[in-house]
C-alpha cells in the first residue's frame, strides 16, 4: 500500500545511528517526516510529497570506495536542503567543494560560534554547545557556500541561500545539543515552509482514505492479539472498508486469564471490529505436550497458528468471497530493520512478529503503521476511541504462557500460571505501577517443595515475580517492587493458587538475563 500523501520532510540515511531520532524530531512538531535508505530513488523520494530533504549522518568518509551512495539528482529537486555531519560532506564533496580527515577525530561535546545571521540559527545564541561526531571535515566550500558557523577546529555549519543548501556537522537531532530541536524547527518551518498539519485525526483520514482507495471493492483478513499494534491497524482498515476486514483472532491456548473472551469483548464492543474467535487450544496443547525446549515450543506455536490461520481464511474465503489482502501492525523501527539492506544502518533484530504468513498465504500487505513509531501508534489509537487500558497493555509475547512455563507445558500449568499471572498484574495495577512497567508477570518453574499449609505438608510448584523497566525490550532492569506489594502477591498466590506453594522474585537485569525465562 502506498503510504501517507501528507507534506513531509524526507530523511535520506547514510548509516547514522541517530538517523531515527532526526523523524522523530520533526514528528514530535507534528511534521510528517520518514526515513528512506540514502540509496532511494529520486521517484520514491518525490512521492512522499517532500517540503525538504535532510541527508543524515553517517560512518563512512566521502573518499571511500564503498561511500554511501546517493542520487546527486536529489540535490537537484529545487527543495531544501539540510545536511547533517556526513550530509555535510556528501554536500561539499558532491557540490565541488573538498572534504579532508580530521587530525583529531571529533566525538562528544562541543563548542559553535555563529558568526553570521542565518535563517538557520535564527532565534539561536551565539554560542552552542553541540554534539559532534565525526572524522572528515569540510575544508574547501563548494562554491555558493558560505561559512555560518565554526567549533575552535572546523567549520560547524555552511549555506548557499540561494539554492536552498544548508549543513551542519554536529548533531542537532540529539538531546546533547542544546537548541538543537529549535534548529530543526528553523529548517523545517522557517525554510521548508511546512506547516504542523501532521495530527493524529489528520493521520487517521488520510490513511483511511488511501486503505479505501488500495483496496476497492476488495477483502481483507488480519491476525489480532488484542495488543496495541494490531488492533490499530485493523480500526484503521475497519474505517475504510467495514465488515470487508475480518479480524481472526486465535486462542493459543497459551493466552492470560479470561483474556480469549475479554479481548473478544473490547475489540467487538469498544472498536466495532468483524471478530472470528476460533478457540484453537487442544490443537496448540496437544501439540506441545512433552515439549520442553524453548526453540521448539516457539516454533511448534508459530506453525500451528499459521495453520489455523490459513484454514480459517479459506473458510472466509468460501463464505463470503476472496480474499486478497493481509493487514498486519508492522511499526516504522520493523520496517527500519527490514529496509536496512538497502541502506547502510546498522541495525539488531530480535524475533517477533508473525512471520512467514505473507509468503504462505499470497496476499498483498496492508501495513498502515509502517511510518510511525510506537509512541505515535497509542496517540493514533486514542483519537480511535480506543479504550486506555488497551493502549496502556504491556508487551506480551507470541508464544504466551508457553515460555513462561518452564519445562513442559500442560493444561493444568496453564490455568495455574494463569491464576498467578492474573494475581501479580491485579497487584501491580492497584499500586498504580502497571504503567511504569515495561513487563510484569510470573513465571511457572518445574522445582517442587515442601511447605506447610494449616496443619498440612504440602510439595508444590514454585513461582517466580518478574518486572521490569525498559526502553525497547532490548535492555532491561528489574523493578524494586515496594516490599507491601511482593508481599500482597507472594501471599495471595500462596493462599489462592492451590498448586503453589513458594515465590521468589527475579533480581536479574538484561543483559545478562532475557526478560522471558525462555
Ligand atoms: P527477551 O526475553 O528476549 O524479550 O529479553 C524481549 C522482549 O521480547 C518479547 N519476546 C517475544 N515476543 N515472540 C514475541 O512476540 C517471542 O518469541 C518472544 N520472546 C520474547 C518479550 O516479552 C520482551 O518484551
């Protein structure tokens, strides 16, 4: 599907860490901005409707033979400018200027002087305390340019009014540069002329109106958990198309207390989606007894889902038509990683997601999120009417309860995770944490032992707490619960989950530890 025709402001990456922030930026002043690999062609370029072009940071020096490349056409679109530390030798380099090594590679904090009024730093000190990261710099301005700025060593920031060219060689994207959002604001409004039309009910009508347009008279399915992400993906396409878009939604088996029927409830009652529950747990169980290795219950669960998913569609298809698209909540940092091979950003993936079903299914992709981040993806679903708690959900993993169960996992385990899970996020929730926390959950351990109940020995299961902070799930620490709060849980799990008996709390941080036991 095509994306979103707002006025945009198009970021082309040249492998700087920070490339993201720079959209993020922009978006934050309400600016549609998006990420295109440095190697986009000039047509793609043009139909995101650009009012600028910012050519990003990035490792590589102008002189090497694998440079980043980029169209110099793009220089050529009679748009704006803005090039950042690499963007500013590319600019030079490419414009006929020269760029040379740095005699001392240049990495942390900064001192500017601006020693000419500029639209660029207008509203600005005269002084800056910049974040500069970089080893080439400018050394002969191509010709129009002249120097607005400079650090006590190297020219910090270049214009040619004239033809709308302007760089900088620190970083104003990063938080370490002070007035450095104002910069952005100074290109973005000041030169590009751009208008702060990118709201979320904005967002909402132009994306519902493309998905109608895409997609015509025609049908679509999705797959939905009931998290954030999906479920604003498939309001999105209800939007547009109504009943046309059928939401399956799968019981695993592996899902939290009441949570196939409360999920069931919301997205029906609260979002008006075209729901098919298929409740599919003896399958997933049967299939998982005597499993106990991480990998393969993983893989046995995202298997098993793609079956019953692919045979529920055909079911659709049988009763009411063909079907030829796939919805899926595919978010701007997913797409970001995938793209990345066309560009040079270096970037880690981890699992997620599911998989493997495009391919199976040959269905073409309606992916209405794939521009925003997760931050913008809860601002969208609020003005959906989307209920907070759905919004405020913590992540919760694919495979469900079935890694958080070590060992195998039964019927019986199930419902007694469940119970215990139900208890921590009860607690957690009435002391008002729950949307502090990245992740809290408990964790069902195959160690029996001896404790005492009444007059009672009993020998059961033991319980572990887990909770976290985080920022991405790729790093984590674990929450100091308030001494009451484990002691409400550990209690009331021990009182009402017949079956456990023990409970300890995981002091573990990632790295070295994961955030799920499995
Ligand atoms: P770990 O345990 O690797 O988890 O520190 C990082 C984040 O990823 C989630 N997670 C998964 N999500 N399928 C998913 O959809 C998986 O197999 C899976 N394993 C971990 C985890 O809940 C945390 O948010």
């Amino acid at each position: 599907m095509e994306h979103t025709a707002l006025p945009s402001i198009v970021v082309l990456d040249f492998g700087s860490q920070y490339t993201q922030l720079i959209a993020r930026r922009i978006r934050e002043q309400n600016v549609f901005s998006v990420v295109l690999p440095c190697t986009a062609k000039v047509q793609e370029i043009r139909s995101y409707n650009p009012v600028g072009i910012i050519l990003s940071g990035g490792p590589g020096s102008v002189y090497d033979v694998d440079a980043p490349p980029a169209d110099p056409e793009v220089l050529k679109l009679g748009l704006p400018v803005l090039g950042i530390c690499y963007g500013l030798q590319f600019m030079t380099h490419t414009l006929g200027g020269t760029v040379h090594a740095a005699s001392k590679r240049e990495y942390g904090h900064a001192e500017v002087s601006v020693l000419k009024s500029s639209a660029l730093f207008s509203g600005l000190p005269a002084t800056l305390s910049v974040w500069m990261s970089h080893g080439d710099e400018a050394d002969k301005l191509a010709p129009g340019f002249r120097l607005v700025a400079r650090t006590s060593t190297a020219v910090a920031a270049i214009e040619n009014i004239a033809a709308g060219y302007y760089a900088v060689q620190f970083h104003p994207e990063v938080h370490h540069t002070k007035f450095g959002t104002d910069l952005l604001k100074n290109f973005v409004f000041g030169i590009c002329g751009a208008q702060p039309s990118w709201t979320p009910q904005k967002f909402i009508d132009s994306t519902v109106k493309q998905i109608r347009e895409t997609v015509g008279d025609g049908r679509a399915i999705c797959a939905i958990s009931g998290g954030v992400d999906s479920s604003v993906a498939a309001t999105l396409v209800n939007r547009a198309i109504g009943d046309r878009l059928t939401c399956i939604f799968v019981n695993n088996g592996v899902l939290r207390k009441d949570e196939y029927a409360k999920v069931q409830h919301n997205l029906r009652t609260k979002l008006n989606l075209n729901i098919d529950a298929v409740d599919a747990t003896d399958c997933f169980l049967s299939k998982l007894a005597g499993v106990t290795d991480p990998e393969r219950k993983r893989k046995i669960i995202g298997n098993e889902f793609i079956e019953v998913f692919d045979k529920e569609s055909h079911r659709i298809e049988r009763e009411y038509g063909e079907v030829q698209w796939l919805v899926q909540g595919t978010l701007y940092p997913d797409v970001i990683e995938s793209v990345s091979v066309r560009g040079p950003s270096v970037t880690i993936k981890s699992h997620h997601n599911v998989g493997g079903l495009p391919a199976k299914m040959k269905l073409k992709l309606i992916e209405p999120l794939r521009d925003l981040f997760k931050d913008e993806v809860r601002r969208i679903g609020r003005d959906l009417g989307m209920p907070e708690d759905m919004l405020q959900r913590q992540p919760f993993p694919g495979p469900g309860l079935a890694v958080r169960i070590l060992g195998e996992v039964t019927p019986e385990r199930v419902a007694l995770l469940q119970e215990a899970d139900d208890i921590v996020v009860t607690e957690i929730k009435r002391a008002g944490l729950y949307e502090q926390i990245w992740q809290s959950f408990a964790v069902l351990l195959p160690v029996m032992s001896v404790g005492v109940m009444g007059d009672q020995r009993t020998y059961a299961y033991t319980c572990a707490i887990r909770a976290v902070t985080s920022e991405d799930g790729m790093t984590a620490d674990w929450v100091p619960l308030p001494y009451e709060v484990l002691k409400t849980i550990s209690s009331r799990i021990v009182n009402e989950v017949s079956g456990i008996n023990r409970v300890v709390y995981d002091i573990t941080s990632k790295p070295p530890g994961t955030i799920e036991w499995e």
